[in-house]
C-alpha cells in the first residue's frame, strides 16, 4: 500500500493532572500532539505507512518529539531541521459544567516560519498515495499557509487523493488574514473534506438547519448536516466525500457521539456513542479522521469507513493524551458491537 503523509505542526503538550485548574497546578504531564500527527500515528497504528512532515529545531526537545513518533512508526525522515523553537500548549481538563481550556504558546514556533521550498514534495510523494493537512497549518502564519498551497498543488500534479480537516481554531488566525480568505482556494484542491458544524460557519457561513450546539441535550440530528454536505460539495466540486462529526455535549465528561458521510448525493451516518465518562476528548477529531481515511483506503464501502472512523474516535474519548492508541481489531470489535468493557483475558 501506499504511503499516506500529513503535514502540520507538532507540540508539546503540557496538561495538568487530576482535573486541576491552571492556578492549582504545580506540575505538568508531558507529552506531544498535534492535528497532523495525531493523524499519523492512528494511521500508523492501523498499519498504513505513515509519514510525518514538519519542520523542528535542533534541540533535545525536537529530538524526544521525533523518538516518540518513531516509536509508534510514524516515518520521520523528511522532517525539515531549524528554526529556534518546538510549538506549546497548555490544557486545563475541564470537568461536569466546567470546558476544558487551551492555551498557546507557538508564536514563532520552527513550522511557523517554514518558506515554500523548504520541502523537497515531490520527493515526499514519490511513493505516496494519500495527503493529509488541516485548517490550522495555513492558521500559523502566511509561510505556512503558502508551504500547504504548495503541497497540495503538487500532490494534486502528482495524482494523490488529497484531504482536509478543516479544524478552525480562532485563536490563531493572528497574522492579517481570516480563515474565510485563505481556505477556500487550499481546500479547493480536496478530494476528502471533513468538518463540523462550526467549522462550516465560521469558515465558509454555511450553517446546518435548526441546530445550536449549546441546546443539543446530546441529541444532534445528521439531517440537520445534509444541507451542510451539499453547500460544501458545490462549493468544492472536487470533493468526492465529505464529512461531518457529529458531538452532542451534555457536559464536558458526557457526549454523545457520531458522524456522518455524504457522497454522490447519499448521506451515511455511523452508530451513535453514548461516552459517559470521558478521559481526553482532545485529538478526538483527528482520530475520526485518522479512521476515516483508514476506512476509506480498506474497505471501498463508504458505510464501513464512517463506521470505522466514529468507533475509532469514541475509543480515543478513553484515552489519556493526543494520539488514538488502539488496534484495527479493537476498533472493529465496537464498530461491530462489542461495547461492554469487559476485561480481555
């Protein structure tokens, strides 16, 4: 099978312990994560050659980072070395009625200052079939905006199927240009789109029908995303598939959970999860997507790649850190029914 890359910036993680709050903690748990390698590890995991791209400082740091991506058998060698920096952010696990918090600390991190030409991409795709990039790698800064471009003219050149997830983060569109003014002509060049409601908004101000995702009570409705899937598939005519989570919050350790699949004007929706007593929702999106392309390239049954990418996703929901540590058979023993938790002797 073919390499599938991912492009983006990876950080580390600084999360406090035990539910407390920034002002209580007097340590933190390391680790690293980032959209693009959460993605890869998942991918990695599943057995798909996975290759990482970014770019890193020379310094322990950047070196510890690349370690633990070699020890889940993420392929490394095209990461790009310089810069002064390695990106941070800090996460406050938020608990009942109290959110979760993020906090950024990546301003002029390596990634933000990459240039188009640091990345020799035609060598990176010479046995690559897939590409993978996020909304928020054009949301670091212009060079990175203009890196992606790059990376996805080529890909395209090059005849890879090329998807996104368009996770828009406002808190870092900084540098003098909006989400709105820059993704459309990236995604443009998508094959596979995957979103969800605010996403589509904030970012294109396509709104799904009679939805507020702070009154959902845990119900969301996917027809409320049919008309999302058809705005976004004109809009983008080549995109042949287009997905959307579906996250019904009843409080920060209790969702329901979903997703939906919209193709040649059919929309397919997976289970739904009912995850009571979540441990780390974050890297949630990126192991949906982490499954979904896993999905896509296995099973050539778009109801069985939805289903592969929500049952991944809701095991991530109970696992502590960024990356999505579970196995095919795993994943496919809850897509298949298996939910129990009983012990496996």
């Amino acid at each position: 099978m073919k390499k599938v890359v991912n492009f983006g910036e990876i950080m580390l993680r600084l999360a406090t312990p035990d539910y407390l709050r920034f002002g209580q903690a007097t340590q933190f748990n390391a680790t690293f994560g980032g959209g693009e390698a959460n993605v890869a590890v998942s991918l990695a995991n599943y057995g798909i050659p996975s290759v990482y791209v970014t770019r890193l400082p020379e310094n322990d740091i950047a070196e510890s980072c690349i370690r633990e991506l070699r020890k889940y058998g993420v392929d490394t060698q095209h990461i790009v070395r310089g810069g002064d920096r390695i990106g941070i952010y800090f996460l406050e696990t938020g608990a009942v009625a109290r959110s979760s918090k993020v906090i950024y600390d990546r301003a002029h991190s390596a990634i933000a200052e990459i240039k188009p030409g640091m990345v020799d991409w035609e060598k990176v795709f010479s046995d690559a079939g897939w590409f993978h990039w996020t909304g928020i790698t054009p949301a670091i800064s212009q060079g990175a905006a203009d890196a992606c471009m790059e990376a996805i003219e080529v890909a395209n050149q090059m005849g890879l199927t090329v998807s996104c997830d368009l996770n828009y983060r406002k808190n870092l569109w900084k540098y003098g240009k909006s989400a709105s003014e820059v993704m459309p002509a990236l995604v443009k060049g998508c094959h596979v789109i995957l979103g969800n409601e605010e996403d589509a908004e904030k970012v294109f101000g396509i709104k799904p029908e009679k939805f507020d995702a702070e009154k959902t009570g845990g119900k969301v409705d996917a027809g409320s995303f049919e008309s999302v899937c058809r705005q976004l598939a004109a809009m983008f005519p080549q995109a042949q598939k287009i997905a959307i989570t579906l996250r019904g919050a009843i409080n920060a350790n209790h969702n329901t959970w979903g997703g939906c699949l919209y193709s040649n004007g059919t929309l397919k929706q997976s289970r739904r999860y009912d995850i009571t007593h979540i441990v780390d929702r974050v890297g949630g999106g990126d192991s949906f997507m982490g499954g979904l392309i896993y999905g896509l390239l296995t099973y050539n049954d778009d109801q069985k790649a939805i289903d592969f990418a929500a049952a991944a996703s809701c095991l991530k929901h109970t696992i502590l850190g960024d990356f999505n540590m579970v196995t095919v058979k795993e994943v496919e023993m809850l897509m298949n029914g298996s939910g129990s938790g009983r012990v496996v002797r």
